[in-house]
C-alpha cells in the first residue's frame, strides 16, 4: 500500500496543473478525467486509517450528486451521464456504508456518528436532487431512487450499531454521549462559518432559514447539556444525535448551494422543516427569548421606579414649600396689623405691585422632569 501510495503521488506531481483545475470540471469537460481518475484515487490512496477512508469515500459520494444537481440545474445532465455519476456514487457510497458497518463491531459509537453524518448527506442530496430536477424539467428519478435504497442502508446500519452501543458499560456510555456532544458542537461551528461565507448564494428567505436552523441546533445543544446535568444520558444524547443530524444537513445544503450558483448563477431554496422536532425546538428557543424579555422588562421596570424616586422627592419638597409659604401668608395680615403706618404703606404699595405683575405674568421655562430611558438590548 505505501508503494501504491507513492507511485500515484508521483504522478499527481507530474500533473498538479490540471489537477487543480480539473477540480472543478464537470462531467463531460475534457479535464474531468483527472479528477476521478488521479485526483480522487490519489487522495484514497493516501488515507490510510478506516476512519480516513471512510470519510473520503463519503466525500466522493457526495461528489458525485453535487454534480449532478448542477448539470441539471444548467439543464445538462444527459441519461449517459447520469447512469455514469449514478454508477460512481454507488461505488463510493456502498465502500462508505461498508465501513461503518464494520466499525459497528469495535466501536459502535463511533459508527453510529458516522451513520447519523453520512444519513443526513445523503438525505439533503436526495432532496435537492428532486428540487433542481423537478424545477429544471430533468429526470432524475433513478440517481435519486439508488440515493434513497444507499441512506435506507445506512438507516439500518445506524440502528444496529446503536443498539450494540445501548448494551455497553455506564462507562462506555458515558463516553459515548462526550463525543456525540463534542462532534455536535464541532459541526455546529463550521456550520456556521460556513453560513457566513456562502451567504452570497442565499435567497434571503433561505437565509433565514438557515439562521432559524443553527439557533434550533444550538438550542438542542444546550438542552441536551441540561439533560447531562441531570444524569439523563439516554435523553441527552438524543439531543446531540439530532443537532449533529440537523447541521449535517445545513452542511451540505449550504456546500451544493454555493457550488450551484458558482456554476450556474442558480439559487435554490431551503424549505423550512416541518418536523416536530423542529416545532419543539423553535418553541424552546421561543421560551427562552420570552424568558429572557420577561426578565428585561423587571429590570426596566426597577429601572423606572429608580429613575422616577428622584421627580417624587421633588415634587413632595416642593410642596412641602408650597404648604410653608401659605402659612407665612396667613401669618401676614396679623403681623401687618401690629405694625406701623409706614410699614403698611410700603406693604400695600408691594402689594399693590405684585398686583400689576400678576396681570402680566411672566412664563417661565418647566423644568424638566427625569424621564427612565429604556436599555438597548
């Protein structure tokens, strides 16, 4: 095998040029060949681990139905090419499938991830396979009926795998539940760095869409973390069993999205799941937000009883010297009756003058009162 591996580096290395650019090539394009037969084998060649060459022939699946939803997005994909794209993604995805079952004997869980990951693909492939198809008037029903008979394979693989992993150690399962977490959270990640940058080929409702997903799949996370801390492994790695699924999905969408617009200018959409899974999800993420406003409201309203306390204490001393000048008004006329004619005259003439500006009264500018401003979330 290490020779095998050297001699096709070597002439991978004679031909790096087209090798680059038959990497985008198509089916039919004169420099496609390389890709499928140098570039692709190369890469086999040299994963030498099950694990790495499991995960190559996934990707090389995957491969085969991203270009035929972009031949038949451009309204290209002839039956010849689609029996030829058909017949190699059957290869690669049986040799994928194969693996995992026989990894199901010495680690289940790690096939069980790998069956939840290589499930979802296959899924969202199907699934935009038939859109393009449909839309474009292409018929695509064969490629997608072996695409269904290969992911219904993998069903059946996962579930063998999880059973063999339910009747493990607490131990092992303990583990088991870390590392579908981890995986989730790692595929979450990328998701997400992926959105970013294929955003350019998004409808915006599809956009949307996507942002909806990773909030949903981020959400599930955590609720699956809550599960953790109460000791409900069973239940938490349910959890982390569906957002690794979800974001697989999100992944390849977003993947077979960008290639198809790079290629063809095409947008194609991203239907919102219609899942009960989805329902309870969007309805947590909904109960936290409204959790979360409840929360902001009491704040605001200390706020406003706080900012409010200052305008009361003044409004209280300002009449409490409202009630004192009235009782000095009162005390007045007995003063002014003990007084001398002099001092009455000078008090009738300012009186007298207090009367003339009360006809002419002068506005004088309120004062503000303290209004709480709201906190900008």
């Amino acid at each position: 095998r290490p020779v095998a591996a050297l001699l096709v580096l070597a002439v991978f290395a004679t031909t790096a040029g087209d090798s680059n650019a038959a990497e985008s090539a198509l089916p039919r394009h004169n420099k496609y060949p390389i890709n499928t037969r140098i570039n692709e084998p190369f890469m086999g060649a040299v994963a030498l681990s099950a694990s790495a060459k499991q995960a190559w022939a996934m990707d090389v699946a995957g491969e085969r139905l991203k270009e035929a939803a972009t031949l038949a997005a451009k309204g290209q994909l002839s039956p010849e090419t689609q029996q030829e794209l058909k017949a190699n993604f059957e290869s690669h995805a049986q040799q994928a499938t194969t693996n995992i079952a026989q990894q199901a004997s010495s680690s289940p869980e790690a096939s069980v991830e790998s069956a939840i990951r290589f499930e979802a693909q296959l899924s969202e492939y199907e699934r935009v396979l038939k859109e393009v198809g449909a839309v474009q008037g292409v018929a695509v029903a064969g490629l997608a009926s072996s695409v269904q008979a290969e992911r219904e394979r993998v069903v059946s693989i996962r579930e063998h795998a999880q059973k063999s992993s339910d009747e493990r150690t607490t131990e092992n399962k303990t583990a088991a539940v870390s590392r579908m977490r981890d995986s989730a959270k790692k595929r979450l990640k990328e998701s997400s760095g992926l959105a970013n940058t294929v955003s350019y080929a998004l409808a915006s409702s599809s956009a949307r869409d996507v942002a909806i997903q990773l909030e949903n799949a981020s959400a599930t996370i955590a609720a699956g973390e809550d599960l953790l801390d109460r000791d409900s492994q069973r239940k938490a790695l349910d959890a982390f069993q569906k957002a690794l699924g979800a974001t697989e999905t999100l992944n390849v969408f977003l993947e077979t999205s960008s290639d198809i617009h790079e290629r063809t200018g095409r947008i194609i959409s991203r239907p919102e799941p219609k899942t009960q899974q989805s329902a309870n999800t969007q309805r947590d993420v909904e109960e936290r937000r409204k959790g979360d406003g409840n929360r902001e409201m009491r704040n605001q309203g200390q706020a406003t009883t706080t900012s409010a306390a200052p305008a009361t204490e003044n409004i209280q001393v300002s009449t409490a010297a409202s009630d004192a000048q009235s009782r000095d008004d009162e005390k007045a006329p007995q003063s002014s009756e003990r007084a001398d004619s002099v001092e009455r005259q000078e008090r009738d003439k300012d009186r007298s003058e207090d009367s003339k500006e009360a006809q002419n009264p002068v506005s004088l500018p309120a004062l503000p009162i303290p209004v709480p401003v709201p906190r900008l979330r």
